[in-house]
C-alpha cells in the first residue's frame, strides 16, 4: 500500500550504529515499484551498506536520471541530498556537485536506458575523468516505464516477453568501464545480496571512479523463459570471479590467513577488502586480465560477478585537476577573486 506514509517514530530498542542512526533512518518513502522488483532489493543492499559503514545520512549526496531505476533514490536515506536530473544527464550534474563540494559522498543510481542509450556519452565521460563517485546501474534489459522495449544492454537473441528477439549487439557496461579508465569495477545480481553489500560498501569507500553493474530482474516485462536478465536465467548462469567480505581494519582482530587464500585490498581510510578467490588464475587488480575474463565468460553465455578489477592506489578528478583541499563552495570572495595581480600572473604561466 504505497499511499500509507511510513512512521517517523522508531522503536527505542533498534540497534544504533557508531555515529547513532537506526536502519531505519537509512530508510526513504514507501517503494512504488512493482512487487518482487529487483531494484528494490538494491535499495535495501544500499541501505545496509550506509548503515553498516556508519555513515551520516547527511553527508550523503544521491542523484540519478529518469526511468525505474531513477526512481529509486527516493527509497533510500531519505534524510541525504538528492536530484532528480534529465534523461542521461546524471554524470554531469553529479561532476559539478563534485567539484563545488568534494567532501560529500556521491551516489550516482542509473539504469540501463538511462545509462547505455542516451546517457552513454555523460557515462563514458564520468568513467574517463576519474569523477570519485558510486555509480550504480540497475540492469534489468528493457524500458520498465514504457512497456517492456529492449534496452541497449539487452542480449542479442534474447526474447521479449511477446516473443519478440532481439537482433542487436549488447552494450557491456562493465567492459566500458574497464576500457575508459574506472579504478573500482564490479557486477551484482539482486538476488544475491550476500555479494551484492560487500561491494557496495567497497565502492563507497573506494577513492576514486566506482561502477557497478547490478542484474536486476524486471518482474513485470523480462522475467520469463528466453530472457537473460531473468531471476532464473542470472542464478543458472552467475559465475562469482570471488567471494568479497569488507573489513574494518579497527575491528578486525582474526588470525592472517593462510598464503593464497585470500587477496586484501586496502581502501583510503585505512579499512581494507578481502577477496577469496573461487578462480586461481584471476587477479582482480590486473585491468587486461578483468576484460579478458568478463569477454571469456560473455562468450559462453555466463555471467560474471563479483569485484571485477580493483585499483589500488586510485587517482579522482581533483588530483587530475590539483584543485584545493578546501570544498569550493566554501571559498570567500578574496579567495576565489584575487585580484588583477594574480590573474596576470596565471596569465603568463600559460604563455
């Protein structure tokens, strides 16, 4: 019942993270999204995510385009900053917010349409230019909105839920990314929120340009037989590269493992992420490796999952640009307006 507002009261006995927040503060509006949509269990892995890494709603800013998957932001941390933008246009608005306030975390939510037809310029670009951001894509392989089209991202030979098929190539995300330069590149499945959490909260605290792509099942127009965006045809043909666990290094107190059983990644704030590979021969810190492996797998009709490359030691568009540490839109007038003087000299260092 989508009308019905939730309650604003929480239990007191609910289970408060470090910095004081419910799950339930996490939480936004009331999902209007058909019933079983995978999207709304990506909303709910964000929600655990944030709660989990003690983040402060506030400092969180969400944006995203339009279609279902845009809808989303406004099911989840309802306290946070958000904007709705145009069509496709969630990169560009998201890389000016960057720059006039880096010290927000930016969650970018985007569909296949939104992200690989129209928006797949403002894509490629936000991937290219390191903007530090999570931008997630919810994968569902058609036009929910309007009715059930196939999407850019949908596989060739795969059918309509009138029986039409599809003729075209597919658009892989997740091959763009890699090619255009993103340090943090994985790929979810709704139904595997066990998976989908840890990788979550590893692009959160990543420190530079984050990508996921999530296949996430349309109930309504693409989860029947011939569909491969379908919950039974993702779980046949899922093949998990490695099984991911985030670490808070501050409270991280087991044994080390044994050599080879597992690959620890450090993050930006000191935390770390423990891969355990399933595939001995699959290093996720080697890029040409990643794209071989996810073509590898894309040619036997399987879908890879996990993180699929991670850079370790990343560069964001303010180190590419050397901007100030101090957020711009915090500068004064004297700082931002210097003077003739200084204008002339920035001049002639361009001559």
């Amino acid at each position: 019942m989508t009308y019905l507002t939730k309650p604003k009261l929480h239990h007191p006995t609910l289970t408060r993270n470090k910095v004081g927040y419910t799950r339930r503060d996490y939480e936004g509006k009331v999902s209007t999204l058909c019933a079983g949509c995978g999207h709304d269990s990506i909303s709910a892995a964000i929600v655990q995510a944030c709660w989990e890494l003690d983040i402060a709603p506030h400092r969180v800013a969400k944006l995203s385009g339009i279609g279902c998957s845009s809808k989303t932001p406004d099911y989840f941390l309802g306290a946070s900053h958000g904007f709705n933008t145009v069509h496709g246009r969630m990169p560009s608005v998201l890389t000016g917010a960057n720059l006039a306030n880096r010290e927000l975390l930016y969650l970018g939510v985007s569909g296949d349409g939104d992200s690989a037809s129209i928006g797949i310029g403002q894509f490629a670009h936000a991937m290219r230019r390191g903007v530090r951001m999570v931008y997630i894509v919810e994968n569902n392989g058609v036009y929910g909105l309007t009715k059930g089209q196939f999407s850019a991202t949908a596989d060739r030979g795969s059918k309509a839920k009138k029986g039409a098929v599809n003729n075209d190539a597919a658009i892989d995300l997740v091959g763009i990314a890699l090619q255009l330069g993103a340090t943090y590149v994985g790929r979810g499945f709704s139904g595997d929120k066990a998976q989908l959490v840890p990788l979550i909260k590893g692009a959160i605290e990543h420190g530079g340009a984050a990508f996921l792509d999530v296949i996430s099942p349309c109930v309504a127009f693409n989860n029947h037989a011939g569909s491969t965006r379908s919950y039974d045809y993702v779980r046949e043909h899922n093949e998990a590269v490695n099984r991911i666990d985030f670490i808070d290094l501050d409270a991280e107190v087991n044994a080390a493992p044994a050599p080879g059983e597992a690959v620890d990644i450090p993050s930006p704030d000191g935390g770390t992420m423990r891969l355990r590979k399933l595939h001995a021969d699959y290093d996720p810190t080697d890029r040409i490796a990643a794209m071989n492996q996810v073509a590898a797998y894309a040619a036997r009709g399987e879908i890879a999952t996990g993180l699929l490359y991670v850079d370790p030691e990343p560069r964001d568009m303010h180190q590419a640009l050397n901007t100030v540490a101090t957020p711009l839109n915090t500068l004064r007038e004297s700082e931002l307006c210097p003077g003739p003087e200084a204008l002339e000299k920035l001049n002639a260092s361009l001559r």
